[in-house]
C-alpha cells in the first residue's frame, strides 16, 4: 500500500511539472507579447499594473527557464531540485552578467501564486 501511494505521488508530482514548465512557456510568451496573459495560470489573474510591469521585460532578451535548484547542506557540491520553483533568466542591456534579471515562479499546484524579481533595480529605463 505504502509502495502504491509513493508511485501515486511521484506521478502526480511529474504530472504537476509538466503543467508548470508549459504555464513558464506561457508566461514568458505573454511577457514577450507573444500572447496574452491566460487567468488560469495564475492563484490571483494578474492586475493591469503587474502586466504593465512585466512589459518591461520585453526590451530584455528571454535567455533561459529552469527549476530553481539549492545546494545541500548535508552535502557539500550537492544540489537538490526546489519544487514548485521555476526561475527565468533575462539578459537586459546594460546588466552584468555576474547580476543577471530574473524572475521566479511559486507555484501552488500547477498554478503561479507567488513571481519573486531578482535584480530588476539595474535594469534600465527606456
């Protein structure tokens, strides 16, 4: 039964990623103004102002979308997946590399509840 529910669990965690690596897609694509922002990707839909935020990006150029990872502890040189933690990575004029824009997703199940900004204070304004 244990063996069952484990199984069961890894399934839907694998489903879960999955649908949060194409929510990611999406929201960069909306972010390039590719596409429009879809509500049921989000927790809360996005308020006028966050899109009008996000539009900043735009003028970066998308360079990569990865789950976020930690080292451990336990085990120097060791890293370890962070669920439900995706992270986008941007290349703005005029940022150095060493400090690059990104953007993470939290996720509550395939859903963003939570984008943490990192770096967009060396971002320019055009």
């Amino acid at each position: 039964m244990a063996t069952t529910i484990a199984v069961l669990l890894a399934a839907q965690a694998g489903a879960n990623k999955s649908e949060q690596d194409a929510v990611a897609k999406r929201f960069v694509a909306a972010v390039q103004d590719k596409r429009d922002y879809e509500d049921s990707d989000f927790v809360t839909p996005l308020r006028e102002k966050d899109k009008q935020f996000f539009a900043s990006f735009a003028k970066c150029r998308y360079r990569y979308t990865s789950h976020l990872v930690n080292d451990t502890p336990q085990k120097p040189g060791a890293y370890v997946e962070v669920p439900d933690e995706i992270i986008i990575g941007w290349k703005c004029k005029g940022v150095p590399a060493e400090t690059p824009v990104g953007l993470t997703l939290v996720f509550s199940g395939t859903k963003i509840e939570k984008i943490e900004t990192h770096n967009v204070d060396l971002m320019k304004a055009d």
